[in-house]
C-alpha cells in the first residue's frame, strides 16, 4: 500500500475517512469527547470544497444534515450523549423520510451530562431505542484506527445503499488515543455514490416507490422533480397516509431493509475462536484490552478467544450464535451495565453460560481486570 | 364505595387522578393523542390551587417541570411520541439529579410524527433505553380505567418514593375510549408525601448523603438550604466528582433504588392463569382484547390464560417466568414488533415457546387478530 | 437428450406419460380439473391402438379398469375430489384383489362438488384413508411438469411390481399450468412389465399364493387359467376364507407389501436442506411456491430448505426425521388444513417444533403468504 | 328408573334409541352386521308415524335421508364397510350443506367386501377422512347397549345441535351380541330439536348466515321460503361463490364448529385411570376386553386403568394427553393396524410409551391377548 501514514487521534481517523467517502457537508455543536471532530471538519471541509456549519444546538445539527442530504449532499454530524439524546426526534425523521446521513456518537459516561471525558459504552442500546416508535438502525464502532477508517467508510456506503441514518458509536478511549493510520488510496475503499432516479424531467416521480431490488432512487430536492417528504407514514407520494396496508407495509418496509441485511452489514474480527472454550466478545476500547488478555492467555495455552464485534445494530446474532456454540463461557466485556450482554444473551443457545465483564466508574476496562472476573466465573474464587 | 361515578376518557381519568394524588404543577406542550391532558388540566389545577403552564415546546416543558418539582411540588407533564423524543435529555438529568416527576407519553403510531392519531405501542422500550448512558426507569400502564387513575396515583407515589421520574405509557385507545369510572374517595388510596429532610435551617444539609434505608430525604430548592444540583456525576454534597469509586456508586445507587424494588412495583392483573397451556402476556389495549379472547375461549374450555404487565419497567421477569412455568405457548400481544416480547423471552426458561402476536398499521389489534396467529403459533395453520 | 420438447398443461404431460408407461386402457368420467386428461386421451390412446372409454360414472369407471386390468392391460383413470369419492369402494376392491391399477386424481377444492377449478390439495389423506378396512396405499404427486411425466411413469410401474392400486394425487394449478415438457426417448425410463405366471395351460395356477420374493405372477383373466377372484378374505386359491390364520395373513401380506417397501416407492426433491435452520416440507403446487421462497431467502443469507415429498403414501417417515434433524423449525407448506402436517408431525422427534403454512380459500398459497407466516412462527410477529 | 327393561342386540338397542330420539325417516340397503338395524326399523318406525324406505343401495340412501332431513325430519341410515365407502360423496355434501343426520357404520373386517360378519374396528380413520377435501366430522361408538343406546340419542343431538352429519361407529361384536337394555322414560334424556328460523314467510330468509353464536337456523325445504342448497362453497344465501374470503370462512366454518366443540362431544368412561402406571385406551367391543383385564389385575395389585373413549371423532386429544399424564405405559387396545393409536400418540406428550395391543383377523382381542402383549411392551418377554 502505497498510502498515506499518519499518527493521529481516533477523532481525526474519523474525519479522514469521512472526507475520503466523499462528504459534502457537515453541522454540528461541538461536545467533548468528540469536539476535535467539528473542529477539524471546520478547517478540513472546505479545502475540498464541502462545507461546514456551527450550530447552535444539536437539534439543529441534525436538522441541518437531514436538509443538505435531501438536496444530495454526503452529510455528518457529531456529538456525544447529550446531544445524542437532543438529535433523537430528528433522527426518527430521518428514518421515516429514509434520508441518508452519518451521526456520530463519541461516548462518555451517563446518563445526563455524567461524566465529559472519561470513557463509557453507555449508549449502545440507545442508538437502538432512543427513537420513538418501532424502527431498525445501523451502529457500526471499532478498536483501532485502522478500523475507525474502514467502518466510517462504511457507514457512509451503508447510509447511502440502505437510505438510512447510520451511527457511529465510538468511545472517549478511541476518540482521544493516538495511533498509527495509513490512508488508503483514492479508490482504495469502494465507494457507494446515491442512486439517483433514472426517472426523467416532466415525469412523475414516485419518491418512495421502490424498486425491484427494494431500493428507493432519490432525486435532489429543488431539482426537476417536485416531490413531498414527511415524517407521517406516507405512500409511493410522499404523501400521508392512514391506509392500515399502507401503514404497515412502510414500517416492515423500514425495518426490513435493515434487519434482512444483517449479513452484509455485519464487521467483526475474531482471535482464537474456533478451540475457545472460553469466548470473549467485545468492541471499541474494551474490545482492546480483551485482545491484550487473550493473545497473553494463550501463550500459557488457555483456550480463550475473542469475537470483536464492529456491526452492532442490527445485532449480528445468527453470527455470535454460531461463534459461540461450542464455547464454554462466554463472557461480553463492556463498558456499562450490560448492554451488549442483552443481545449476546438473546442470539445463544445456551444464555446461562453467558457472563459479564465489566466497568462503569469512567476508567478503561484492562486485560487484569477481565482475568480476575473470568475467574470468578468460572468458580476460581478471587 | 361511596366514589363519584362518571364516563371519561382515559386522559380524563389520569388527569383525575394527578388531581387525586396531590398534583400542584403542570407544564406541557399540547400533542394528540395526549391533547386532553393539557386541555382538562388547564381548567382543573388551577381551581385547585395548581399552576398550569403551556410551554413552547417538550424540552420546555420537562425542564419546568423539574425546576418545579425541586422546589416542593407534585409535578407532571404529559406529551405523545415526537415531544417524548425530545424529552429525553431532561429526563437524564432527572434521573441524574433525582427529581421526582410524572411523564405521561399516549402512545400514537412512530416513528417521527407518525400516525398521530392511531393507536400504537411502540414507544416501549424507548422509556427504557431513551436516555444517554447506563440507567434505570419506572414505567407504567393499564388497560382500563379504573386502573388508568389508580396507576396514575402509583405513578406519583414511586416517583416520590424513589426520588426518580415515573412513566406513564398509555395507548391512544386508552387515551379516548370512554368508559365508567368511579373516583375513590380522599383516603381512599394512599399517597406517598415526599420525605423531607430534617436537618434544621443553619446546618449543613447533604442533599445526595443516603440514609440508612437509602433514601434522599429533599429539602426545598430555594429554601432554608443552599445546595448544588448537577446532571453531572456528583459527590453527597452534589459537587461533580470523577473518582472512579464515587463515580461506581452512584451509578449503581441510581440502578439499584430501581431494579432492587422491582417486587414493590410490580403491578398487574391475571386471568386464568393457574391452568393455563396457553399464556397470553399484553398490557394496556392489547390486553383489552386479549382478555376479550381468553374469556370467549374458557366458554369453549381451551385453557388460555393472561397475564396483564401494568409495571413495564423495571422489567417484572421474576413474575413473567414463574407465570410461564407451565404454559406450553407464551404469546405476548402487543402492538409494536415485539417489545415487550425481548423482555419476556429474556425472563423465561424456554425462550423458544415465545411468541408474538401484533399489529403495526395503527388498527386496533382484535381477538380474532390473536386467534388467528394463536392457530399457527400452534402449528394449526390459517 | 434428444427428446420430443413440447410446451403443455400438467394433465397433458400426464397424459403422454402413461402413453409412454404403455397405457392400454383408459375409462373415465370428466370432471375439472382432469377433464383434459380424459379429453386427450380419447384421441391419443386409440391411436396407439388402446381403448378408450367414456363412462356413465365413476363407480363404473373405477370398475371398468379393474376388468380391464385383469385381463392384462395397462389401466388409468383420472377424476377430481367428488369422483375420487365415488371410486373408495372399488378402490378397496382392487386392493383386496391385488389388481395394478392407476388412479389420477387432479384435486380441486372439496368437500362435496367444492370449488370447481380452484386450486386444493384436500385429498391426501382421503387418499390414505377413504377405503373401509385397514389397508395401505400408494401416492405419488409432483410439481412440475417433467416431474408429473417421470412419477407417472413410477407409478405404472409401482402398481405391476407391486399389484397395487397407485394414486396421482396433481392438483388443479399443476394440472393447468403450462410449461416446457421434454418427451425422453422411448427406452429412457425403465418400464415395469407385468410379471406373468409361469404356470402352463392345464396345470393348476394358484393366483393368491406367493412366489418367494413375496410377489405374486399374474394370469390373464380370461386366459388358459381359470381362478377366483373376489373382495372377501381369501386363500391361495382365491376362494373366500374366514380361517383367522389366512385372515391375518392376508391383512399382513396387503400391508406389508407397500410398507416395508417404503425405501424403494420414495420420490422426493431437496434444495439447501443439509444446513437448513427452517425447513419447509411441501409437494405439488405448494412446493413451487416454497422453492421460489427458499431460493429468494438464501440471496439473503437466510438458512431456509425444502424437502419437495414426491411420494405421499406410504409416508417417507424416516426421510423426514432425517432430513428435520438438525431443522429448528420445520414449517409444512400445504393447500389444506394440516394433512401431510400430520404425518411429519408423527415422523419428526420433536413435533413441537412442527409448523404449518397453509391456505385454504381455493388461490395458490404464494412465497409471500409462507415468508409471513413464518415470521409469526419464529415469534417475530406480522 | 321406571324405564322398560330389556334383553337385546346392540343395533336392536340403536334402534330403539333413535326411536326414542324422534327419528321420523331412515332409509337403507341392508348389508351384514348392520341388517338387523334395517329389519327392525321396517317395522318399528311406520308404528310411530314415521318412514321407512328399502333403497336400492347406499348412494340412493344417503341422499334419500339427506333430502327429508332438509324438509325438517330427523334422518338415519345404516350400514356396513362396504356401503360406508360409497356414501362418502354424500357425506360430504351433507357437510358442506350443513344437514342434520346420523349414519350408523356396523363394522366388519374389510377392506372390500372382506369378512361380512366377522368382528373388526377398521373403519375409524376412514370415518375421518373419507370425504375428499378438508372438513370436521362427528363419530361416535360405545361397549355397551345402555351406552349403545345414550350414545345414539348424543348422535341425534349432536347433528341437530351443529347442523352436522354423525357417524355411529359400532362393530359386529356390539352389534350382535344381547345384554340387558332399560330403556328410559319419556323425557329422561334431555332431546335436542331442530333449531328453526324466526324469518317469517314473505320476508328474505339467508339459510347460511350465522346466529351470534355461531348456530344456524333452518327452513324445512319446501315451506315458506325459498333458498338455496349447493354441495359448492356459497355464501350466506346459499349461492355459489369463489370469492376466497367467502371459501375461506365457509372452510373454517365447517371445521370450527366441530372442533372447537370437542369438549362438548367428549364422551368418555374412565376406570381406575388416576394411579395408573398403566393406562389403556379403547373402545366399542375392544374396551369390553380391556375393562376385564383392568378388573382382574386390580385385584392382584396392578396398577392398571383403562380409558374407554365413546366419542372418537373430534378425537379428545386434551383429554386423553391429560388422562396419560402420568402413565410409564399407553397401551392402545383395538382390532386394526393402529388407527386411534395415531391420535393418541399425537396427543401425548412422550409419543414413545404409546404401544398398540390389537388384532385384527376377525375374532374379538380377548384379556389374555391384551396381558400377554402387554408383558413384552413392559420388557417381561412372552
């Protein structure tokens, strides 16, 4: 690879990969732990030629994306869980207009204005059900900034395929560390570019009538065609609708889009998996001192393994189910009260053998830490 | 009982019972299906004595409502999905700050502005899991009445009780339905009056030092003590702390007040369940009809029995997996993609003999809905 | 292959089947939807030099065959529900006697004259059990029109190696529906000839006795052996006997002949079945909707399988354990009420998990109708 | 009891059970072991002022009483195997029109002409599926000739109640063997009569449109109103339709009203079941043979019970799974290859422990039979 080398913070991985998928716009309120996000966008945004927005609040942030992606645009946002919270509401809108956009969510610990710079998966089952009403998400995150490149790529090919928010859920940890990145080459990384509608001026466009494929092409709005966009259930119009067919088929239609894409959406790394007789699963910083602890383990012969999950909403269960089967204990480490634990317990066979390992007082989970818990689990004592 | 007897909508009767239950303030932003709410209690506090304020928005009116309860007063705010989304920053800090407050959100059909007046429930786990980082909520429901104004007054006293913010989470069926409802007498239910703190006026007062039984005694906001309040993780005088240890215990007082008194809070109804091969679990107008269903089907001798949650959260699973012991199908009716259903499959022994029976098109879901999916859950076919 | 390639209707590709079988006799009465069976034959058969015949009804076109039969002729009928009814007591006449015969009976919905040229398949078990007196029987189907030529072809043969009845059970849409149809070369399916005695004119012929292999050489009826033939419990000699010993024997030769033959009668299909997490187990015009189903749901990913049953009767029990093992739902996709579900039900080790996916209202049950249906099944509501 | 006592056969007990019952018409072709049935009736039902019509066979019979139910008469035919396969057309129009009457099936060894007065119990799974397409039917029997005669009059009641034809499944040993019959008095047994509309002449009467409680209210065909009859699916006018809602709801029509009733119908008789390690199940002649074996072995200590089942079809599965609950053994105890051991190994929750104690060469299975097959179910050996 014939890339650019760089050491940098998890943040800026971030922000060169946004501007590497191709982004044309992005608004935000600055929030620690994210803030070096907006502050590099401001400088880095415009040499491209995109442009950058301070807003006043995240409400705003949100809504200012929603509108610039409607007209084309690659759009982004980021901010961290109190303002996640805020952009709720308009999140929920950009799932029913199916607007493509990218929310970043640089975690620190909870609730409220909790704890600013200290690190906290806390927001996981958040980017799944902070939205009111039934819906289907995409939650990508990862361990190192290799990987925070890669899956912000991601995140803007699947907002793009799927016409749908996606969020990336990094933590304080990833966000502020540095560490090696090489940026790949211009067309390196394939890049999803919008679909646009092969439909031609002075026709009908039908703006949420899908393909055969299930793909829904958009026009730029204030373009040639005139078209409405609501946050009411609506038909292949626009337009809003009660009709109880109607209703029902756009709401399988937002969460099937989702949900019967899972494979294709799934990222994950795994270490030792396939002799683990106990299986670690974790992501984002935790998911790094479980890689420390296993890959030590080993060299004393322990069968431990580690799933690292990147893909966290629409969970890959069929995945952790079959990566668990012949494990022992498997045992989730995370940074809050057991979030991920939830869907891990779900997806298994055998739930009872599933365990927790975690920390939720705003320090880094270690490799010690995990190993004095798995004891503990498996009837070691301390 | 001696009650006065009238015909109310579901909204009437909660309004009735904050009224019961000693409400002195109330703040809120108008939203069908919830409109009612706002639209009696501007008339009926105020001859009581109590303030009423129309915000300009959601975010307004929880932070007022939270300001108000600080200073004394029984408050409540009441709003539908889109306001609900937009609440959930504020709720953090109540529940951060431990400030007693009623949020009652009829459901209407989400996401975004939806299906504003079709019924849904959808909005379920968003009470849950809305709010930014690790935390835990009370949510509650009813399917009746008689229950909405009696759940209503629970609502007050657990949020007073635990100094946290209660849910109400009602369904637009309940919400306008009429029926018959009786209003006990004054002393007919118990009300919880917030515990207020003896430490005299010229002393030190600790406003987050736990007494022995782990409770906050309060004193008035604005009164004879000074004292810091934060949504920031914070020490017992309510100064931000980032010591891991004091950040580790409040984290876990804020979940364990909740998720340790799980029994006390459990509310809910059961018919037919002793015998019962096939469990229904439903609450609010779901379980309208699948009591509906369960009683025309005893007249024919299957043995069908429901299970009605009014406590959503915290999750009653000790409850749900006893009454499912020796029900050889579990059915959770609710109407949403299956909320409720992740819990009660997480609560069970045998998670597969789970199923669901739903509606998502903003129609009621009937008897028949649930009998005709009984049939292929039991493998009978259409 | 060189063979004749012909667009046609199901019943026309049966029709050129049991010409090529070596059809020397047919007699039958018109009924939809098999009418075109009797329609092409009246032309195709005799130019073979085979006759054909109209009948009055279906009691005497039953019995007509039976005639024919024993006089050395290859013989078919074909009927729908209402005839197929009429034909149960000859049909227990030619079991009794042991005289080849092949029965079509292209379904329609019943009961009584039913649904005219709707699509059922309501008469698989009327096929196993609408004959008075223990007994066993043969049925075969198929779902497409290269299928319908080959088991046709099976079943000429089934009914001379074993002496037995064989029932086409076809349904309305594949009787019908046309599509592409290749004519093998003569010679490129194996032909069963009927097995003659080797007994000499002028010595005595036992038509009942059995030869070693446990089958029994036939004599024209008509020819240089005299013999009894009756529907009474007989002996070797044909003549009628109540001996409890010759009873039972009897009994057990009729069963046993088809039953323990199971292995070698079973005709059946399999599509991604080896790592199948559901498996759907259809036949007829059911399993062309299943395979569309399966095949679309694995571009996805998803672990669906089909195991398409040829042969009906005798039940391919221990195929379908086999095949369900490792399945964790086993979904039967049928146009009736649960009648092959029966069957696997009683085959499979856990019943439980068991399912059926039907339609009942005389359309073609659709991909769409199984997906949905299996999605309540899985628990994951409509 | 002041009832008349008597000393008959089991189709002289029918007989006067149907009497007793308000039987107005019977018609039939009389065919061993059910000819005494036909004989008496000759005589007996012109005394009372009823009908009585020697048909030419049993097609013309069974249209015969299904025409004078229609004009308001209560109808009965008899028969044999034979006879039995060809009124199976009939059957299922009587079904489809919904037309009260009560076939009676003496049965015989068969199939085919088999053992004209040989005793067998071979005819209760053709009972069930004998009609083409989907449907529900009621079959009932007895071991006794006061349960011969109680169950009779169930028959009749039972086809008035719901509008449905009823099957009397007796055996040759019940029905020519004499024991003691009191005939009860007037009015001792409740009699249910024809339920008939309250549309009065001149004005629109829909013969299939449903009561709120599911029944259907007739016209004696020929009176004040004019309608329509069809064996085709119909709506509630009782004209033809293929409308699939229509086809569907008439579908599950006929089937719910039977199956849903199933405790209704169940008539059972249970013989020191509660402690049973052992429990048989049978039924007619064969249960006589199992109730002594049951009675002899008590009084050596045993712990065997016997469950004698009176009404067959709709088969009490809840109640036979319930019954066998805490048995090591099922054995099935009945004269064929196994049918009513199909229906209680589907009903059972360990299909494993069900064993069949039968025989089936025309003399009646004996206690000494069923002791001796049961010492090598339990592993005792011969």
């Amino acid at each position: 690879m014939g890339g650019d080398l760089r050491f940098v913070q998890g943040n800026e991985a971030c922000v060169e990969a946004a501007l590497y998928a191709g982004l044309d716009f992005f608004a935000g309120y600055p929030i620690t732990p994210s803030t070096e996000i907006a502050e590099l966008m401001s400088s880095r945004l415009p040499q491209r030629g995109g442009r950058f927005l301070q807003m006043e609040d995240e409400i705003a942030s949100i809504c200012a994306i929603i509108g610039a992606s409607l007209t084309g645009s690659k759009v982004m946002t980021a901010t961290s869980g109190p303002g996640f919270s805020l952009m709720q509401e308009g999140l929920g809108y950009a799932i029913m207009a199916e607007i493509p956009c990218v929310i970043v969510d640089v975690q620190r610990g909870g609730p409220s204005t909790g704890l600013p710079t200290k690190v906290s998966q806390g927001d996981i089952n958040q980017a799944r059900w902070g939205i009111h009403g039934d819906h289907a998400i995409v939650a990508l995150t990862a361990s190192n900034h290799q990987d925070v490149f890669s899956i912000t790529v991601d995140a803007f090919n699947f907002s793009e395929t799927y016409r749908t928010p996606v969020i990336l859920l990094f933590d304080e940890t990833i966000g502020h560390m540095r560490e090696r990145l090489e940026i790949p080459e211009p067309g390196g990384i394939h890049l999803v570019e919008r679909l646009k509608t092969s439909v031609r001026e002075g026709v009908d466009y039908h703006p949420y009538l899908q393909r055969e494929d299930g793909r829904l092409p958009m026009s730029d709005f204030g373009g040639v065609h005139r078209y409405n966009v609501t946050g009411l259930f609506h038909d292949m119009w626009g337009f809003p609708s009660e009709n109880p067919r109607v209703v029902h088929e756009l709401m399988r239609h937002l969460v099937d889009k989702i949900e019967n894409h899972v494979e294709r959406m799934t990222r994950y790394r795994e270490y030792y998996v396939e002799d683990a007789e106990v299986l670690l699963v974790s992501y984002g910083a935790s998911a790094r001192s479980s890689l420390h602890m296993v890959t030590e383990r080993r060299q004393h012969g322990e069968k431990v393994g580690l799933l690292e999950l990147q893909t966290l909403w629409p969970f890959p269960a069929a995945l952790v189910r079959e990566k668990a089967r012949h494990a022992e204990f498997v045992v989730v480490v995370e940074m809050n009260m057991g979030q991920v634990l939830l869907s891990v317990k779900a997806s298994v066979e055998r739930p009872e053998r599933v365990f927790l390992a975690n920390r939720v007082d705003g320090t880094l989970i270690t490799p010690i830490d995990i190993r004095n818990i798995l004891r503990l689990i498996q009837g070691k004592g301390v």
